[in-house]
C-alpha cells in the first residue's frame, strides 16, 4: 500500500484556527483505495517547519506528499505552480522571526516549480463543481518556505516516483465571519478537494496543456 504524507499548518496571525490543518486531520490514516494517507502538523515557524516536515518524510516514506496551507481572502483552491527561493515575512512567524530578504536555501536555485499535475487537479475540481486555479505565487511567508523546502529536498533526494507540491484553501466560514467581505470555504468541501488532488496527483503521469495563466 502507498503512503501519502499531508501537512497542514498551526494556527497564525491571531487566527483562532488553521484551515489547513482543521481540514487535513480528517484525512488521518484514511484509505483511499490502496492508498493510505498520513496526516502531520508543522509550525508555522521558518526553519522549524522544515525540519518537522522532513522528519515526517523520514517517518513516513510517502509516494507523495501534498502541503496544505491557509490563505486568507482567497475564493479558489488554489494550486501553487511554484516556490521561490526567499523569506520577505510581512508578519512575524509564530516565534517572532522575522526575516526580510533572506534565501531559504543559500546558494541555491531560485526557484522549483511543483511536481503535482496542477492543471489536471485543476480541471479534476472544477468538474465537481469546486471553484479551484492555477497560482502563480505561494507568497513569500512559511508556506513558500515550505514548499520550496520540500522540493529542495526532493530534488536532492533524485527519485522521480515521488511528489510534492503544495495547495493554498481558503478561510473557513467561522473565520471569515471576522474578516468582513472575505470569501471562504465550507470544511467538507475542502476535504472533498483534498482527496480529489489526491488521487489525480496519483494517477497522472503527465499534465494537462491547457491554459492556466494569469495577466496579472
């Protein structure tokens, strides 16, 4: 049976709740078909949460690991097509750092683009009716962090059967009934998301070539 590792992150930024991991620890020790799936917690704390993240990979051997993080004001699952390689934190972490302009990854590449068939998951969601996108941007906070992390390390790991990637969800409705005028997202409807990629990343061998850009 494969395994699949999903991430999701603590709360942040005086939010009560993380979707993300509100979300994914309902996926913990499901199984999808010959699928089993491991659910981790990583702090939203630079540095700190790759080294949970990679501990969790070492633990769990995964076919394929999905990271699931928070961003607020968005309407769509958004599917992150890459991550670059700097922390410019607008907020601090939940250990106050605060980096501006640092690399992640000293001297390495300035960016990785996502192992997932983003654009296939895409259209995969928008056929069951669930509003989803191609994003350009993880931003440049933890998630970024983690995502770039995580495909640094897959890269230097070099085995081709895994990977990695990451999705951003939106609020939750409890939380966006503090945050006037935001979109959000109902729980259910994620986690149908969620195993949704889960089982397109699985058995895709090649993205869609369909457009998935954006003008701005």
């Amino acid at each position: 049976m494969q395994t699949v590792l999903i991430t999701g992150f603590e709360p942040f930024d005086g939010e009560r709740i993380n979707p993300s991991w509100e979300v994914v620890k309902r996926l913990h020790d499901m199984e999808l078909g010959r699928v089993h799936i491991v659910a981790r917690q990583l702090p939203c704390v630079f540095h700190h949460a790759l080294e949970a993240l990679e501990a969790a990979i070492a633990d769990t051997q995964p076919r394929l690991i999905l990271a699931v993080g928070q961003a607020g004001g968005r309407a769509e699952i958004s599917l992150e097509r890459v991550a670059i390689n700097v922390d410019d934190a607008r907020i601090p972490d939940n250990q106050g750092q605060q980096p501006i302009d640092e690399p992640i990854v000293p001297g390495g590449p300035a960016a990785y683009f996502s192992q997932l068939p983003i654009k296939a998951i895409v259209e995969g969601l928008r056929e069951a009716g669930i509003p989803a996108a191609v994003s350009q941007t993880a931003g440049t906070f933890v998630c970024n962090h983690v995502m770039y992390g995580l495909l640094h390390h897959l890269h230097l790991k070099n085995n081709p059967r895994i990977k990695g990637g990451f999705i951003h969800i939106p609020y939750l409705p409890e939380q966006a009934a503090h945050h006037p005028g935001s979109p959000s997202m109902a729980a259910n409807t994620v986690l149908t998301a969620l195993e949704l990629a889960i089982a397109i990343a699985l058995n895709t061998e090649r993205d869609l070539l369909v457009g998935g850009g954006a003008t701005h």
